[in-house]
C-alpha cells in the first residue's frame, strides 16, 4: 500500500509547487491518523490531489506558511462537521454533479502533466525540444505502457509502483539525462518536525485563508464520504461518517502543524487496498509506517526517481478519475442534468475551485427539481349532492407551486361551502402557509366557509407552529372558519 500511496502524493506536492516531502508528510500523517481513529477501516488516506489542486493559488500568492496554516484551519472546519453530524450531507450531491466534479478533476490532473514538458531556459519557462523533448515523452509512453499492460501479467504488484521501477532501473543503466525529482527539490527529511505557520495573527491573514480553508475542507469531506460509502458498498457494512470527518479533520490539522499538505481518503488506493483483502486499520497503519521509513532512510533514492515515471503515473491517474460512464449514458440523461455536469467541469477546470463548483451543481440541480416539482402540483374539481366543491390536491405546497396553487381556486364563483382535499399532497414550507393564510382570507371575505382535509401531521404541527399568521381551529370558529377535518 505504502508504494501506491507514494507516487500519487509526490506527483500532486510537486504539481502544487510543494517539497516533494510535504507531500510524503502527508501520505504519513493522514494515512496513520486515519487509520487508526477513522470512521471506516480499510479507508485509505494520503496526500490527495483533490485537495492539494485547491491551494496551488493559495500557494503561488501567498507562500507555503499560508498553506499550512490554511490545511490546519481544514481541519478544524472538518472537525466540527463531525461533531454536530453534518456528514450526511454529502446526501444532498446529486449524481450529475459527482460526474462534473470527478470529471473536471481528472481534466486538471491531467492538464497539470503537460508543465513537465517544459523548462526553464534563461529564467523563462519553454518548451523542451529536440533529445529532451524525445526522452521525457519515450519515457512517460512506456510508464503509461507498463501501467496498462502489466495488470495483464498480474495484479498482485501495484502497476504504478513497477513502472517507475522499470523507467528508473533504465534511466539508471542507460545513464539517461532527464529531469529527476531532486532537480524539482531536495527530498532528504527525518521525522516529520513541529513547525508553527509562520504568518501573521489578525483578521488579514483569516481573509485570505479562510476561503481555502473551507473548500478544502468541503472537497476533502466529500471525496472522504463518497470513498466511505463506496466502502460500505463493496463490504457490506456500514461506517461512521461523522467519525471519520472529525479523524480527517485532526489528521489534516497535524499537517499544519508538522509540514504535511494535507489530505484525504484515496479511492485508488482504498480500492488496492480492499482488492487485496484487508478489511482491518492495520493494512493503513503498515503502509504509513512504511511510507515514514522511506522518509527516514530512502531519500537519496527518491530523489533520483525520473519525472517522466511520475507523470507517466499521474497520466494514467487522471484517466482512471475520469467517469468514462457519464459519456454512454449522456443520452439517457436529462437536458438539466448534462448542464449541470457539464457546468461543474467547467468551473472546476477553469477556476481550480472544486467546492465552489459542486456547490453551483448542487444549487442549480435544487432549484431544477424545486421548478419539476412546482410544476406536479393539480387539483381535482367537482361539486358532491350536497352543493358542497371539493378541491383534491395532488402534489407538494411549497415555494415554487403556491402560483400554481392559487390558481386552481374560484373564490367568487364557488359555492358557500368549499372543502381541500389534501390526501395525496402536504404542506411543505412557510410559502405554504401563507399561501392558505390568504386563500381563506378570500372565502372569508366573499362570506364562504372553507375546510381543510386530510392534512398530514407534519402539515398540521407546520400550521400551528405558525400561529401567528394562521389558525387552525374547528368548523364551529366564527371568526376565522379553517378545518382540519380527518
């Protein structure tokens, strides 16, 4: 596990402009912390690209002590999630967005790669051209050929992990000249040190953090939750979601703390993880530990490990994130839907914003099923023996359909009594209170008597909550004449 955590959390460090070891840090302190407090054993945590693509702006503008104070202040954020049990809001995502949000993260992962075919020649960032240009894209091709091919040959070994052995060991015999990690930053470290971010404490410095903060916090949280319920998919059981929010919030404030970039839970390697039958904390526990060893005692060799076999791996990485699904079934799906998806990439791709995007997907699909909705809402006319109209509604009452609503009624044609069936809709939020409030205002002032039926009992606790704008009170009330009859 130690080695399918590693190149993934080294490539996303240097691809943020991070020290290869800040990411090392990371996959360290999120995969223990986690593993030993989360909410889901098995769950695989590390320093992910989700969140290290939110603080590459943070990290150009403003420095990396910004950044580590921005991953602590995550943590937080996270923490108190856990604690008042907010985890199940990831509920709330429809799919359509998940698509837009995976999709336009692969997009970026992938467009990211394309920065290692340049160099910096006279302090101005080119092109590579010529032998370089043809060694750095010969030996991405053969990772991302040992990557796709090796499986073939077994899947007991990571095929990441032997493609970067394979280009290394050649890139070593051949005495290739190419671009190596330690060109990119030194990567020699011990135990991950205590620093405190050094910035300065007042309500500037929370400006500019907190915005990375809480969309770091908001993409981590959502990939950790949709990695857990995946989990429990696969295995059968359930896992505690709020746990695991406040384990990966505790996580990610140690990396503010301790030079991490922080983190959270990795589908890739969760699902290695469980392909190889752990079901226990110990299988992340191990390959943290592991991952701090190589730390300590591996670094001469990490550093010469050649950039093309990290972005040959984060290629191929960018391909598996994608949801090649979403194009077969983009046909199936509905016109609001696609936008919507298609909106969240965007976003996601152009402005490095994944939090703001799934929120924008998440706004947008709600009002989209707020309007579907409104427009469900009838009403079924007729007039019993009696002389008495019935009104049976069918549909919810609520803020999109109280026009609709309104619009079904004919105060001053009706009889003297009229009765609202409410069997098969409700009342649903305050529009639909007042909306009630002043229908039988109307029949009140046209000398009309009305009755409300069949309300459900949320409905009725709904309008007696809201006493003060309208009453409910028995046939018999001679001042304001509204029933609940059953």
């Amino acid at each position: 596990m130690a080695m399918t955590m590693m190149p993934e959390s080294l490539s996303f460090a240097i691809l943020a402009g991070f020290p290869p070891l800040v990411g090392l840090y990371a996959a360290f302190i999120m995969g223990l912390v986690t593993s030993v407090f989360g909410g889901r054993p098995g769950l695989i945590s590390g320093g992910a690209g989700a969140t290290a693509i939110v603080l590459i702006a943070l990290m150009k503008s403003n420095g990396i002590e910004y950044v580590f104070a921005a991953v602590a202040l995550a943590g937080i954020i996270q923490i108190l999630v856990g604690l008042f049990k907010l985890g199940k809001l990831i509920r709330l995502v429809p799919q359509p967005v998940m698509y837009g949000f995976v999709n336009g993260l692969a997009v970026v992962i992938f467009m990211a790669q394309i920065e290692q075919f340049k160099t910096v020649v006279d302090g101005k960032t080119v092109w590579l051209s010529g032998e370089p240009l043809l060694i750095m894209a010969g030996l991405v091709a053969l990772t991302i050929a040992v990557v796709l091919f090796f499986p073939k040959i077994t899947k007991a070994v990571p095929p990441s992990l032997v493609a970067i052995l394979v280009v290394f060991l050649i890139v070593l015999g051949f005495n290739i000249q190419t671009k190596t990690v330690s060109d990119i930053a030194a990567v020699a470290g011990g135990f991950p040190p205590f620093h405190m971010p050094d910035i300065p404490l007042n309500l500037h410095t929370l400006n500019i953090i907190f915005p990375y903060a809480l969309i770091m916090a908001g993409v981590g949280l959502t990939e950790g939750l949709l990695t857990l319920n995946l989990v429990d998919e696969i295995t059968g059981t359930r896992g505690n979601g709020n746990r695991e929010c406040v384990a990966q919030g505790s996580a990610n404030i140690l990396n503010g703390f301790f030079f991490g970039m922080g983190g959270c839970p990795m589908i890739a390697q969760t699902l290695v993880n469980l392909s190889a039958g752990a079901r226990a904390r110990l299988s992340g526990i191990i390959a943290s530990v592991t991952i701090l060893l190589i730390i300590l005692f591996g670094a001469p060799v990490i550093g010469r490990l050649p950039m093309a076999a990290l972005t040959g791996v984060m290629i191929m990485v960018a391909f598996g994130t994608f949801e090649w699904i979403s194009f077969r079934i983009f046909n199936k799906m509905p016109k609001q839907d696609v936008f919507v998806g298609i909106l969240v990439a965007v976003i996601t791709i152009f402005l490095h914003n994944l939090a703001l995007a799934v929120l924008i997907g998440v706004i947008i699909s709600a009002l989209v099923f707020a309007w579907e909705s409104a427009k469900r809402i009838r009403a079924r006319k007729y007039t019993d023996e009696n002389g008495i109209k019935h009104y049976e509604i069918y549909g919810p009452l609520f803020f999109g359909s109280v026009t609709a609503f309104n619009e079904k009624f004919d105060v001053l044609n009706d009889p003297a009594e009229v009765v609202i069936d409410f069997k098969d809709s409700r009342v649903a939020d305050m529009s639909g209170i007042e909306a009630l409030n002043k229908l039988t205002e109307r029949y009140l002032k046209a000398g009309k008597k009305l009755h409300l039926r069949h309300l459900s009992e949320d409905c009725k606790t709904l309008l007696k909550n809201a006493g003060d704008v309208i009453d409910v009170n028995i046939d018999e009330d001679p001042v304001y004449p509204v029933a609940a009859d059953r």
